[in-house]
C-alpha cells in the first residue's frame, strides 16, 4: 500500500506502523541523520532518518530531490524537537517519482512569484497549502449552493454550450466553425433555463462553463467563467427571486465558515457573513446619491460609479434594482421606462444580475422588434411562450467573482485554476 494514513491523522498514533505519501517538501542531509518534510493534502510531517539507519536508506535519501513523490512506511515518534511533535522513523523509503531539478517556481514561501509565473506553472503553484485553500473553499462555496437550492426543491440541469444564437448581445460571442455552419460558445444559458419553465419543472439551477469574449483585461472579467444561474416559476415578481438570492449566499457562507476553518485561518480570512435581507437601491436612488457626490449617471453605472456607489453604501452586499429598460436585454420585464431587475453587488462591484422575465407572448415579441431582433431567429426560444409559460425570474452569478470577492482576492484568476483570457489559453 502506498499510503495508510494522511499527515492530517497522525495523532495519537505514536508507535504504529504507518505509510504516508506525497511530496518532499523539504530535504535536510546532515552528517547523521537527514530530515525530510513529507506534504501531502492535509499537512506535512517530519520524516527522520538515524544514525542507524542511514546505510540502508541514506542512498536513497541522498539521491531525493525536493518536490519528489515518495512513501515511507515506518512508525510513528514522539519527538517535542519536531514540527508538530511527531515523526516516521522510515523502514523503507519508496521513490515514486523523482522530480526534476531546478523547480519551475519557487512554492517553499522565500520567493513570491508574479501572479502570471504562478499561472505559467500553476500544477507546482497549487502544491502551496495557501494556493490550494483557495480551491477548497471554492467547492466548499459551491457545495453550500447547491445544498441550499436542492432544498429549495430546484434541480441542476445542463444546457448547451453550443448555440445558434446568443443571449447578451453579439459583441463577447465566441464563433464556432460548426461542420462548416456558424454556432457559438454559450454566453449563458439563460434562454434555455427560460424555455425550461414552460415544461413544469420549475425550479432549475445550472452550475457550468459560460463564455463571453471579453477584450478588455480587467481584474473580474475571464473569457470563460464558472456561470450559477436559476429559474423559477409562478413567482409574483422579481422580489421572490432577490429573497432566494440573498438567502443563498448568507446560507453558502455560513456552509463555508463552518466547513473551511483551516483554510480561512492558513489565508488569514475572518468571513463575515451578511444578514438577509440585504439593502435595496433603486437605481432612481443610486443615480441620486451619485449626483450628491458630483458624479452624474444616465441609464448604467459604470465601473467607476458602481465602485463609488459601494462606498456611499457601506454594506457588503446590496441590490440595485429597476434599471432602465433601455440598458436591459430582450427578456426582461418592463416596468415603465424601468425594468424588473436587480443586480447583486458585493462592495462596488457586480456579482449577479437577474429579475422577472417577461413571459407574454405578444409583449416578449414586441420587445425583440424594438430592440432591433428577429424574433424568427430565436424560434427555438419564442415557440415555448406561445403554448402557456408561466411568469418567472432568475439570477446569474458568477461563481470565480463570488470566490473572489469572499476570499479578498486581488484578481479573479486567483480563484480559477486554469483562467482563461484574451492573453492565456495555457496552461
Ligand atoms: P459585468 O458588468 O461585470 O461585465 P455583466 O453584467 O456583463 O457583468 P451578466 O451578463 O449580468 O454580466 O452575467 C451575470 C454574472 O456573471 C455577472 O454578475 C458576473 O458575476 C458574472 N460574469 C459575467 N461576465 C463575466 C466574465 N467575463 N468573467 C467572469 N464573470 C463574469
Ligand atoms: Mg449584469
């Protein structure tokens, strides 16, 4: 067996045999005894040779390079001189795979590497405890969703990622040559998660790639990113949807302060998760409270006046609600000259945008023509209003942003383990 035991359980254990495996973290080869620090997933532990010992391993131990795979079997000792006070006196060492020297990037914590040499090498950078936290509270993050909306009796389903036609307008739509006809990458599913709600399965929730071409570098824009979107049906308005909203992230922190104790300690993060319900902003509001500051709005909030807007607010998290039709896409419910939706803002910046969609059959087609669409060309989309589609509203939020914002994270290819944007396809 190669391993019988992780290092996260070694205590209590002295004087049993035990095979622990992962990586040589660290390799000291004194003149009677080496040390070798084993990590694996959960920790690290002293490997100890003796004196007595260094015949028969001492070859082996000489011939290690840091960062190779190895499994010693040996027992277990107190020693207080050790790191956690415990160390594996090795009866046999076994070489699983010798790495080569020198290392792509320093990972022992002496060096720090750019953001963009960690990405380069991001198999070696993610063998650093406070890299791969990250990626532990992200399926923590991940887990807690979906936990609270199975019990909020939706279901996770999976749409095309390959598409006739987009849904957020043609300027971030990747092109695909489809056996020599034109398709695309989905930018969201949101007009499938739509078509859904005619079916009766009525509370759906996807968790999957989205992808918009987004030419401008930013520190919260990929090209393709981690996209959780809901639909429900039968709702009275896009209220019904903030509440589920909001709830769901107090209910995904909470899952993930219970959970990630270590993680949030080793990356010094202290969660603080917000109360529901969160503030509400009309953006007849915002557009005031920005005016009072001197800064002057029309139908959007730029980056720069969502940031400001955070800071005249002071809560973490936040809704703006009713923007002006005139920046919403087709699908949304008009209310007026504004429309019944909300984005969800974590400090200044966006995390999600939803609201109640327009499900008339005659109103939804008049709005395509005077947004300038065809709605011929979204048959596929519009046939399913014609024969009895229930009112109803959703949400997309992006899940990298989210891991982001709640690990304080400086830029959002920090939370994806493989980022992807107009410069890297690589790694
Ligand atoms: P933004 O204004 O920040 O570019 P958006 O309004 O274009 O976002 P939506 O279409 O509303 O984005 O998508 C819903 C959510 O998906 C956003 O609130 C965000 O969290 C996430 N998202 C959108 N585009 C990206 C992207 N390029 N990279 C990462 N996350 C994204
Ligand atoms: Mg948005």
């Amino acid at each position: 067996m190669k391993r019988t035991h992780y290092t996260s359980e070694l205590e209590g254990q002295e004087g049993k045999s035990v095979t622990i495996a992962g990586w040589a973290d660290q390799l000291r080869i004194l003149g009677k005894i080496a040390f070798i620090i084993v990590r694996d997933r959960y920790g690290t532990v002293q490997v100890t040779i003796p004196r007595s010992k260094l015949a028969e391993l001492y070859g082996e131990a000489k011939s290690l390079t840091k960062e190779s795979v190895i499994s010693v079997k040996g027992t277990l000792k107190a020693n207080k001189e050790a790191p956690r006070g415990i160390e594996v006196i090795p009866e046999h060492i076994e070489v699983l795979s010798r790495a080569a020297a020198p290392l792509p990037m320093d990972i022992s914590g002496k060096i720090t590497s750019e953001l963009e040499t960690r990405l380069d090498s991001r198999f070696m950078d993610l063998r650093q405890p406070t890299v791969a936290a990250v990626f532990r509270v992200r399926d923590s993050l991940l887990a807690g969703i979906r936990s609270y909306l199975e019990g909020e009796g939706f279901i996770e389903v999976h749409t095309p990622k390959l598409v006739k036609a987009g849904a957020e307008g043609g300027a971030t739509l990747f092109k695909v040559d489809y056996f020599g006809k034109k398709a695309y990458l989905s930018q969201s599913p949101q007009l499938f998660k739509q078509v859904l709600m005619s079916t009766g399965l009525d509370r759906v929730y996807e968790i999957a790639p989205a992808f918009r071409a987004e030419p401008s570098a930013t520190t919260r824009h990929l090209s393709e990113f981690i996209s959780l979107d809901f639909e429900m049906a039968f709702i009275d308005s896009q209220e019904e949807v903030m509440q589920l909203v909001e709830n769901m992230v107090v209910s995904a922190m909470t899952h993930v302060k219970g959970e990630c104790k270590d993680e949030l300690k080793l990356l010094g993060r202290e969660l603080d998760v917000p109360k529901a319900p969160f503030r509400r902003v009309p953006f007849a509001e915002a557009k005031e409270l920005l005016a009072a500051e001197g800064k002057k709005i029309e139908n959007d909030l730029d980056s720069e006046a969502e940031k400001a807007l955070g800071s005249i607010i002071g809560d973490d998290y936040y809704f703006i609600t009713g923007f002006p039709n005139a920046e919403k896409p087709f699908y949304i419910m008009e209310d007026g000259d504004s429309s019944c939706s909300f984005d969800l803002e974590c400090k200044g910046q966006e995390l999600a945008s939803g609201g109640q969609r327009e499900h008339r059959y005659d109103a939804l087609i008049a709005r395509m023509r005077r947004l300038g669409l065809d709605p011929k060309s979204f048959e596929f989309y519009t046939n399913a209003f014609k024969y009895g589609m229930p009112p109803h509203g959703g949400v997309g939020l992006g899940i990298d942003r989210f891991a982001q914002k709640l690990l304080g994270l400086k830029n959002i290819r920090e939370a994806v383990l493989f980022p992807r944007d107009k410069i890297r396809m690589m790694p």
